[in-house]
C-alpha cells in the first residue's frame, strides 16, 4: 500500500511539473551553443589580430564601420546556430518524450528571457554606437545571465547556476577589459558545454 502511494505521489508530482515548466530543453542544445560561441570567438580573435588591433590592450579601440558590421554580422551567426540547434534538440526531446512545445509555461519562459536580452541587445548597441567596444563583452555575459536567472522560475532550476556563473564572469571581466573576449569565449563557449554535459547526463 506504502509503495502504491508513493508511486502515485511521484505521478502526480511528475504530472506538476510537466504543467509548471518547460523540462523539454536538452543539454545538447547547451553543447552545441558553446561550441558555436567557441568558433565564432576565435574567428572574431583571428579577424582583429588581422586588422592590427591588440584586443588585450586595455585602452580604447578605433573599430571601423565596416569592422563593426562584420562583429555584428558574427553575432548575429552565433545567435541563429545557438537557437536553431537549440530548436532542433528540443523538438526531438519533446517528441521523445511526448511533450507539447508551445504551451503557456514556455510563452512565459521566453517572455522572461527575452525581457533581460532586449535591454542588454539595446544596451550594447548604445555602447557600439559610442565606441565603448571593450565594454561589450562583459555587458553581454551580465546581461544573459540575467536572463537565464530570470527564467529560471520556468525550467530546469539548474540553469540559474549557469546564469550566476554568466554573470560574476562579466561582472570580473569588467576588471580586465582587455581580455573580454576571452572571458566571453569562455563563458559562451567553455561554459555552456560543461552546463549541456551535466544537464544531458542528468535529465537524458
């Protein structure tokens, strides 16, 4: 009778959940994201080092416009991979695991990461636009981070350990500007690869 209530207990707990947040991500979206940040970050170290520019000096830069169009160009490819593999790996998940992908619980979970990345999205813009580059890269890792604690609330809770991770990286990196890039490499990529491994082998 103890084990019937119990099993019925984890049911309806499983069934809570299910309705409550969004446990379709898959750790492999997280892989597949970081390696994408790992290669669109040595590009990007490989395209200054050809226009001359010493990324490690911690003083201010003369990007031109057509320099700038090209890093933005980068991130905007990094973003289009990190969210089509994303895509990719939670619909399989989801029809692995018969479970619905648009549902009210994953309207909120965008909304509450989306909020953070538009105003870290127009704030780097600003910063662009002034020529505050060396700013960017911390801007961008206390931005995201932000957003995946935000969202925290509505999927797995292990990602607000990533979020905080994301944030003290940009929060130091604001100390060491000359060496942004690789505190975002690191935290893109090196990060969200360790985060995906762990996720998968927990939740697979």
């Amino acid at each position: 009778m103890n084990q019937k209530h119990q099993e019925d207990l984890m049911h309806i707990r499983s069934m809570m959940e299910r309705s409550s947040r969004f446990i379709s991500l898959s750790g492999l979206s997280g892989v597949f994201a970081g390696l994408s940040a790992l290669v669109g970050g040595l590009y990007v170290y490989q395209l200054l080092e050809k226009e001359g520019i010493d990324f490690f000096e911690e003083k201010g830069f003369e990007f031109s416009h057509d320099l700038i169009l090209q890093l933005i160009i980068v991130g905007l490819l990094i973003f289009v991979f990190a969210l089509g593999f994303g895509i990719l790996f939670t619909v399989r998940k989801s029809k692995k695991n018969d479970l619905p992908i648009w549902t009210s619980t994953t309207k909120k979970m965008l909304l509450n990461l989306a909020i953070p990345l538009v105003a870290g999205g127009v704030f780097c813009l600003a910063l662009l636009y002034h020529q505050f580059f060396v700013l960017v890269a911390p801007v961008t890792l206390i931005f995201y981070g932000l957003a995946l604690v935000n969202a925290e609330k509505y999927t797995f809770s292990d990602i607000k350990y990533l979020g905080f991770c994301e944030i003290l990286i940009g929060c130091i990196s604001l100390f060491y500007l000359g060496y942004g890039l690789l505190f975002w490499i690191f935290g893109f990529g090196i990060l969200h690869i360790v985060y995906g491994l762990v996720m998968f082998k927990k939740y697979k």
